[in-house]
C-alpha cells in the first residue's frame, strides 16, 4: 500500500521505474478497441451511427460519461465497500449521464433530439461500467484518466468510421456536405439499422485483417 | 498489473460503512445533478425559445413578430404573457413589419408511424389557406417516413392548402383529406408519398382535424387577435 502511494505521487503517468508511460492510453484506442475488438456497447453503435455527427456526438458524450465515472471511481475506491460497489457505480455513472443530458439540450436543442434516448441509455452501457468494475476500482487516478480517454477516444473513433460509411452511402453526404452527383440514388439501407450491422462487419473485417496481417510480419 | 490497488474482499463491512457510502455518493450526485440543472436551465430555455420562433417564422412567411395567445374556457383569445401553464392551449400569431396580422401557427400532434409526429402549420385567414408546415417531432424511420420534412413536392401541398370555411362560418367547407400520391385535383386534398405512406397520410389526418377544431375559432375571433405587440 505504502510502495502504490509512493508510486502515486510520483504523477499521473509515472510507472514502476518511473518513466511516463502512455500504454493506458494507446490499449483502448488499438489493442483492446471497446467496439473492433472488445465489440462492447453495441446498442448505440448501431442505433446512433447513422450520421458522422450523431456518432461523433454520442462517441463524446460517452467519454465524457467514462472520464468522470473513472475518475470519481478510483477516487472513492478505498471508501466503497465491496459489497454496494456496483449500486455505487450505477449511481456515479447516472448521475453524469443525467448532467451530460443537461449539457448536450443546452449546447444544441437538434443534435439532443436527434440523439433522442440514446443519451439516457449510457447508463446501461456495459463499456462504463466494465471499466469502473475492472479497473478504476483497482488503479490510480492518473491511470483511471489515461484509460478512459484511451477508451473513450477508441469508442468515438470506432463511431465516426461507422457513422461516415453509413452517412456517405446512405444519404450521399458527410456532415451534411453533399459530394455525389444530384442523380446519386441514396442507398437507403444504410441508415437503417440493417445497415448498422453490414458496416460494422466489414469495419470487424478490416480491422481483424489488419491485425493479422501486423502479427504476421512481426 | 502489478501496480493495481485490489478492492478488500476480506473481513466484515459495517452496515454503516455501507449506508455511509451509498447515502454519501447519493448526496453528492444529487448536488451535482441540481447544480447542473439549474445552471443549464437558463440556456436551455432560451433555446427552445428560439427553436420555437424560428418554425413559427418559417411557417407563417413574412412574420417579422409574433405574439402568443392563449385560448380561453369562455371561447376566446387572451395574450399569453410569461409562461404558459400545463394544458393551455396556444396558437401563434405573426405580424408583418406594419404590424398587420399575417397568420396564425397551429401546434398539431398525431399518431404517424413510429411514434406521435408533433407538427407546426400556418394558417391565413385572409386567403383561409394553410401556408406552411413544419414537423416539430418525429420519430420517423430515417430515409422513409423523415420524407415528409424533405420531399419537396410533399411540401409544396402546404403552401395554399385550402380550408375555406362555410357560408355560416361555423365549419370547414371541405375537410384536409390525404390522397395517393398523384391524385390530387381538389385544393383541399394533401397529395402523399410513395415510400412514406403512412407518415404523410398521418399528416393530412392531423392537419384535416387539426383545421376542423381551430380554423372556425380563428376565424370568427380575428379582432382579438389583430393587434401586435413588439416581441
């Protein structure tokens, strides 16, 4: 206990030998990606992917939800009981779930109803609670802030590639800047839940090939 | 993970160790939450107040200000000044820059597809013509049923839609009925989509109800509604 808060002090990105490391960071935006590798939170990556804004929008909504629940979480790690850990979380999680809400009407009354009950349903989005579970109850501040920002930049990326692909091909535009000629016929299937899952398929694709191919030559 | 800092899985927890924990995470969010709420508040409402004035614009054309005006239990308008409570029912009228009266804009809502669509018209008691439309709600299936806020011929039936009333004033000459795509011939009838059947018949039906309930009170209490405060 004595060598983790000597350890602690020595700042947020401190490791055993001292040298700032980063790898909290990087896991969750490649290795332990929530979406292409860890294929976590499904439901609003199918659901709100349909538009780059949407996903970009929900993607940082949700890191915003994960960064403070990760940091509130290992803050108050030796005052929780093991017994009401997870009632706690639940409660940490929903209440900035619920000031996340507030903030999105007050920035766009638009982007909050397109994103309709969505924004609610971060509550039950297994990535944050995996995260406060299985590592913010165990680790420093500093590395709960690292991993939720690798997390949730990982998450937000993995939803801007679905929802580009999808916007693109399904109402011919990107941000709503139209590229296509005018007798571009729209795929419509795109941007309905089908869609959603066609994509993040050949995203899974992609991204496992990838992989492969990099164990491969290494 | 030699550095992890494992949750005690041994030995006994209080009870108040636990009651302490949970009602103090609970006070604390509840502060937060309470914070946040009341310092959003003011920016929110200015918001939906702005969203409110811009589809009241865009469906009343040539509005440069508007008033609001509460429908009374005695049968007429009185000018709704603050907030309005639980219930009112509100029509919105537009005036030009003589602060002549331009239209009025109807809040309608129905069942459509998916969920209730929640709609905006303008109605003119001069020409007695719808002369615009906006969907306010729509839970529609996207590239489908949202045709009704994008198809321009769609659209173009709300721009002199007629709801003329009777000799006696007292009802609609001919109810807003909705028709199959291509078979509108009567200035009356709300020409619909192929692809997003149900989503625009659902708006002819709440526009043709909509217009049987409020276009005869309009009518028949213009004076009250005539004269324009600056807003």
């Amino acid at each position: 206990m004595a060598e983790q808060d000597q350890k602690n002090k020595k700042g947020f990105l401190a490791t055993a030998n001292g040298q700032p490391s980063t790898d909290e960071f990087i896991k969750g935006l490649w290795r332990d990606n929530p979406v292409f590798v860890q294929v976590l939170g499904m439901c609003p990556v199918l659901a709100v992917s349909n538009t780059a804004m949407n996903a970009l929008a929900m993607g940082l909504a949700t890191t915003f939800v994960l960064l403070m629940s990760n940091i509130l979480v290992s803050s108050l790690r030796n005052f929780i009981p093991k017994q009401v850990r997870i009632a706690s979380y639940i409660l940490i999680i929903a209440t900035f779930v619920t000031i996340t809400d507030y903030l999105i009407q007050a920035i766009s009354v638009e982007l909050h109803k397109s994103l309709g009950a969505f924004i609610s349903l971060i509550v039950v989005n297994c990535l944050i609670l995996s995260r406060a579970e299985a590592f913010a109850s165990k680790n420093t501040i500093g590395k709960s802030i690292q991993d939720a920002l690798g997390m949730g930049v990982g998450f937000t990326f993995a939803l801007f590639c679905l929802g580009a692909v999808r916007e693109v091909f399904g109402s011919g535009s990107i941000f709503g800047f139209s590229f296509f000629p005018e007798n571009f016929q729209d795929w419509v299937v795109m941007i309905l839940p089908a869609g959603g899952f066609f994509t993040l398929a050949i995203w899974l694709l992609i991204f496992n090939g990838a992989k492969q191919r990099k164990l491969k030559t290494s | 993970m030699s550095e992890q800092n494992p949750v005690k899985t041994t030995g006994d927890t209080s009870s108040f160790k636990m009651l302490r924990a949970m009602v103090g995470i609970g006070l604390a969010c509840a502060l937060l939450i309470v914070l946040t709420y009341e310092g959003t508040l003011p920016r929110v409402k200015r918001l939906r107040a702005e969203a409110l004035e811009k589809a009241i614009f865009k469906v009343i054309p040539g509005t440069e200000t508007k008033q609001t005006f509460s429908y009374t239990s005695e049968g007429g308008f009185v000018k709704q000044e603050g907030e309005a409570e639980a219930g009112s029912q509100l029509v919105y009228a537009g005036y030009d820059e003589q602060g002549e009266l331009v239209g009025v804009a109807i809040e309608a809502s129905g069942m459509g597809y998916a969920d209730v669509l929640r709609i905006f018209y303008g109605y003119n008691p001069v020409d007695q013509t719808v002369i615009g439309f906006h969907v306010l709600e729509s839970k529609e299936t996207p590239g489908l049923g949202d045709k009704i806020e994008k198809d321009a011929n769609f659209l173009a039936n709300f721009e002199a839609l007629d709801v003329s009333l009777n000799e006696g004033f007292s009802a609609l000459e001919n109810t807003v009925i909705p028709v199959k795509q291509g078979e509108k011939d009567k200035p009356w009838e709300v020409d619909c989509i192929t692809g997003a059947t149900i989503s625009s018949r659902a708006i002819g039906n709440i526009i043709g109800s909509s217009t049987e309930h409020w276009v005869p009170i309009i009518y028949n209490n213009l004076e009250s509604l005539a004269t324009a405060d600056e807003q």
